[in-house]
C-alpha cells in the first residue's frame, strides 16, 4: 500500500517534469524520425563509379559507358582534376580511368564492400562492351538483386538504429534518472527528510526502481510503435527473448547508476563522472553506426564492455529473428557488469 | 514526576577536523519549548542531528521520552516530528501532496485539512512547491514535522533567512505547538527569538553547552541588568581615555559604545561629563535592559552575530 501510493507519486511528479518527459519519451523517437528519415533509402549505400575522362573519346569509351549504365551503376563523370579532388576527400569508393588502350580502376580501402561490389560491375560491362565493339555474343549476365534477410521490408538505417535506441535509453535511464536523481535526493537532504520518517528505506527506493522499470516499458513500446507506424520495423524475434534481454539490460545500467551516485558528493560531480561513462558507451557500442570498421582492437574492448554486447544480442533477435542460444557469451558479459555494479552499489551507496 | 522529554549526558561528537559536541548534558521538561541558543559553528545543528538519529556520536547517552535509538527506532520515529534546516522538497509537488504523501509513513496521522488551516497554508494547498515563498516553504516545514502528531519536535533554524513578517507568522506556529501540549526543541542564533519563544534556553559555543536557564535568569544572574549605548554617526572612535576617565569597560561594537551597568542612573551624569570633557562626538544616548546577546557576550567575549 505504501510501496503503491510511493510509486503512484513517483509517476504523477514525472509526468508533471516537462523536461524529463521530453528526454525520455519524446527525444528518442525524434531520434529515430530523423536519422531513419534522413539515412531512408531502399537498400545500403548506392554502388557508383567516378569516370575520368579520356582525353581523346573514342567508340571504345562510347560502348563501356552504355554497358555501365545497362548495369544501373551510377556513373560520377569528372574530368581528372576533379575526380582527383573527389579521391583526396575520400569520396569515391571506385575511379575508374583511362590507362593507355584500356582502363585502370582504383578502389578505396577505407570503402571496401561498396568499392568490391562495384569492382565487379565494372569488370563485367567491360566484357559487354567488348564483345558488343567486336560483334560478338554478349556474355549473359546472372541477375544481381540486393536483399537483407529477415527483414518485412527492404533494410534501412531505422531498423538497426531502434534497437540501437532502445539500449540507449536503458543507459540514461540508469545513470540520468537514477543516479543522477539519487545524488540530487542526497545532496538536497530529501534523504535525510525521509529518514526521520518511519519509512523504511527500501520502500522509497524500491517504489523508484519500479517506477523506472514502468517508464522503460512505456519508453521502449513507443519506440517499437513509431517504427513499425513509420518505418515498417517490426520484431522478426520472439517477444519473450527481446523482453528477458531488456530486462537484463534495465537491471545492468540500473545498477550502474546507483553504483556511480556513490562516488560523487555533488550533481556536478556525478555529472562529470556519469557523462565519462555514457559518452564512450554510446559513441563505441554501435548506437548509431556498426563497429565493422573500426579497428580490431577496439571492437574487442568494446565487446568487453556492457552496451556493445546488450545491442548485438537485441540486434540478432529483433532484427533478425535469432534466438539466445547464440549470445550466451554476450548476455554473460552484460550480466556480469552488472553484477559488479550491484556490489558496488551495495558497498557505495550512501544516504547522507 | 513525568519522564523527561529528553535527556542527553555526556554527548561528543569528532569530526575530522573539528570537536562539534564536546560533552553536552540537557534535560528538556515535557510542554517545554527549549531552546538550544549560539552562534553558527556552535555546535547546535550536530546535537539536534544526533539526537534525531541522523548522525552517530562518539560518546554519550540519549533518552528520548524515555526510549533510546538502540532499542526503538521506529517507536522514536513514530513519536518526533523533525524539520530540518534545509527541506527541499520536490519542485512540482503541491503541500497538499507532501502532507498526505508523509502522513502515509506513519501510523497515525493528523488530517491534512487541518495542518494547512495551522500554518495557514489552505490558500496555497494546490500551488506547486516552488511557487511558494521562502515562509510559506518554511511554514510548511512545519506543518510535514507535525504530520504524525508527535509528542516532540524538531526545529532547527526554523525562521533563518526569513523577513520579519514571516518570522512572527512562524513563532505563531511554535506557540500554538505549545499550547497544544507538545514538546520542541529548537535552535536558533537569534537571541530575540530565543527571548519571544523559549520557557529554557541552552546557550552554546564551541560544542559545549556555557549556561543554562529561563531567558529571565540567564539575564538577571549576569548582575548587570542595563546597558547604557552611545551611537555615532559613522563608525565609533576608539574609547580610550573616556573609558579610563570613568573607570568602567567600553565595549566598541560597530558604530556604537556598549558600557553595562547595574545603576544606569547614577552613570548617567558621569558619563555626560566625561563625554564633554573629551570632545566625544556621540549623537544619540539609549539605556536598555541587557539582552541574551550581552549574556553571550559576557560569558564568551564574543558577539552572537558575527
């Protein structure tokens, strides 16, 4: 009853906090409006080659170009000046120029599966144009069609960014609104107040803790409405696994923000310390990009670390309809960081 | 002979730097308002801290209407009300709300309805906290520290930081917690208000309780019930040969000369003659009554304000 009327009034003072309302509710579906607007297409990156000019055009030049575009490659058409400055700004992914009687193509390192996929096309309009300059046959195609497995709709930049989101805000949950709230409750004597009550402690934490787990829960549903409303996304997992790992999640970076409100005696104290956390989890764990290309190093210190692996798992099941028994190492890993912070929330946790 | 209201022997507390209760000793009577009187550092605020559970103490004994903290810990917490120096509630939470919501820790409770009406908050029952004034916040302190109907009160620095005008509507609220036969123990460093408000004061400095007493006795066994003021335009001159030429202490306190008497009457005369023999160029002569303030000065050499 007291636990009831405490997490009743936890919700009621939340929904009159405009400001948390906003960062909570609000801010991540704008998140995921305007990233999965703005990065919308119908399949991965488009495949486009830079064409440098020949200084003297012939038919060769003629027949390639047709081939090219037969292929629906995007042909970029820049004298060498420019397609030299496009190369340094590291835009082009294939530039495909004239070398004596034939051609030369030099692909990007730094973009190797649009510069490989693009290789091929390349290489095979040299063929058609071949053989259509010589009469011959032309060489039969296999037809080529881009696909995501497991997905309702074509791949886009919104169905990895949700569940990406949905992890992210289970970490401000942890370290904003319960760590940070709770240095604030100390540092302001709402502690202290509470007390001299009767009330046992563990009621008044308890009825926060639920009240966080609720707003997770109506956080992470409206998430999954806007991008199946939107954006076509829809969980190609079992409802029941995405829940057990948010759940594992939740109690991971909960924890995580009651054991860092133990090490700070301000709000601008914790600030300094909770943003040390959040900011490397978020830019490192593939909230908004894959890690694919970072090097190898830090994708293993990432894997060690809490988010990265929590995102994978959910990845895998929401995106691609996979069951748990491929992420035990993953899962173990995020359980075990939060089991730590749960000591050291018990050892660290102070109420004056 | 009822059991005391509360009885500390022996109280000290270390901090690392500092000896913040160095061996208190009180005995509050039950339907007394005690008032626990010093300058800030004095001590005050750890006692009562420490007292109400909220500090452990190195050293002594604690009897709160008869129980101690190792034994009934709920039972105290049941049976005090506590207002803390800085109660900051949340900033969109109505009294209203507060009261129900710390009424419902307790087992017995006092209607919220009736709280507002005392501290006169009825008005402002639905505002939100931060919409309140500095003695409206304050007298709703009051009101959350009287939620359970306790025997024994709390207030510490209940009126700091308040205009005049709040500060009167706050002792009217401390007044009718008397008449309604509840124990309080405050602490405050104005002497006024320890004057308007306290039946016994303890006057404190330095972690050590120096006097004990009624307001009236602290002031009569100071032997010296008058105090006669002369006031300069600016601030005032060194005394000096005045002081030797009358053969008595000149206190000189800002823009003032402070001389304590038993016999304002016969210093008077004197004291004209002295000024007027050198050049002393005082605007103003006043004779008052000695106060708290010069009972503390008395016994520590020091001003309460500071």
């Amino acid at each position: 009853m007291i636990l009831w009327r405490q997490f009743a009034m936890e919700w009621r003072l939340y929904a009159r906090d405009r400001v948390a309302m906003f960062w909570t509710m609000a801010f991540p579906v704008i998140l995921l409006l305007g990233f999965g607007t703005i990065f919308r297409d119908s399949g991965g990156p488009k495949l486009a080659v830079v064409r440098v000019a020949s200084l003297a055009p012939g038919p060769q030049d003629a027949a390639l170009d047709q081939a090219l575009g037969d292929l629906q490659l995007k042909v970029v058409a820049l004298t060498r000046a420019e397609a030299e400055a496009r190369w340094a700004r590291g835009e082009t992914a294939a530039q495909l120029e004239p070398d004596g009687e034939g051609y030369r193509l030099r692909l990007n390192s730094y973009l190797m599966a649009q510069a490989g996929a693009t290789a091929g096309l390349v290489n095979q309009a040299w063929l058609v144009a071949q053989a259509r300059l010589s009469g011959a046959p032309e060489p039969r195609r296999i037809p080529v069609q881009v696909e995501s497995p497991g997905r309702k709709r074509s791949a886009n930049y919104a169905s990895f960014l949700l569940p990406g989101l949905l992890g992210l805000n289970l970490v401000s949950m942890g370290l904003f609104s319960v760590g940070m709230v709770n240095v604030s409750y100390r540092e302001k004597g709402k502690f202290r107040r509470l007390a001299v009550t009767p009330l046992p402690k563990w009621i008044f934490l308890l009825g926060q803790v639920l009240h966080r787990l609720t707003v997770a829960v109506v956080q992470a549903a409206i998430l999954l409405l806007v991008g199946y409303l939107v954006f076509g996304i829809a969980n190609q997992g079992s409802f029941l696994n995405l829940a057990l790992i948010m759940a594992l999640g939740t109690g991971c970076f909960m924890a995580f923000g009651f054991a860092l409100s133990g090490f700070a005696e301000t709000s601008e104290g914790y600030a300094a310390i909770s943003n040390l956390v959040f900011f490397p989890l978020m830019m490192l764990s593939g909230v908004y990009f894959t890690l694919d290309s970072a090097p190898v190093w830090l994708q293993h210190v990432v894997a060690g670390m809490p988010l990265a692996p929590f995102l994978k798992a959910l990845r895998a099941v929401f995106n691609d309809g996979a069951g748990l028994a491929g992420h035990g190492l993953g899962l173990g890993i995020v359980a075990a960081w939060g089991l730590a912070a749960f000591l050291l929330a018990v050892k660290r946790f102070r109420w004056a | 002979m009822s059991l005391p209201a509360l009885r500390l022997r022996g109280l000290r507390k270390t901090f690392p730097k500092v000896v913040a209760v160095d061996g208190v000793d009180l005995d509050v009577a039950q339907g007394e308002v005690f008032g626990l009187l010093g300058p800030n550092g004095a001590g005050k605020t750890t006692t009562l801290e420490i007292i109400e559970g909220l500090t452990s103490s190195d050293a002594g004994e604690i009897e709160i209407l008869g129980l101690t903290w190792a034994n009934n810990g709920q039972e105290i917490r049941s049976r005090i009300g506590v207002q803390l120096q800085s109660t900051s509630l949340f900033n969109k939470i109505t009294p209203r709300e507060s009261l129900d919501l710390y009424g419902s820790y307790y087992p017995k409770r006092r209607s919220t309805e009736e709280l507002l009406k005392l501290v006169q908050l009825e008005e402002k029952a639905d505002a939100y906290h931060i919409t309140l004034s500095g003695g409206q916040q304050q007298r709703l302190a009051l009101a959350m520290a009287l939620v359970n109907d306790p025997e024994l009160v709390f207030l510490d620095e209940p009126t700091t930081g308040l205009d005049p005008q709040a500060r009167r509507g706050l002792w009217d609220v401390v007044r009718s917690m008397k008449a309604e036969g509840r124990t309080v123990v405050l602490t405050t460093h104005y002497m006024d208000e320890a004057e308007a408000l306290c039946d016994r004061l303890a006057i404190m400095d330095h972690g050590k309780v120096i006097a004990t007493g009624t307001p009236a006795s602290l002031i009569a066994d100071l032997a010296i019930p008058s105090v006669v003021e002369l006031t300069f335009d600016g601030p005032a001159p060194e005394p000096g040969a005045f002081a030797t030429d009358l053969g008595l202490a000149v206190e000189r306190r800002a823009d003032l000369w402070e001389i304590p008497t038993p016999d304002p009457k016969a210093l008077l005369p004197r004291l004209l003659e002295a000024a007027e023999t050198r050049a002393v160029p005082f605007q103003q002569v006043h004779i008052r009554r000695a106060t708290l303030e010069d009972v503390f000065l008395h016994r520590t050499g020091r001003s309460l304000r500071e």
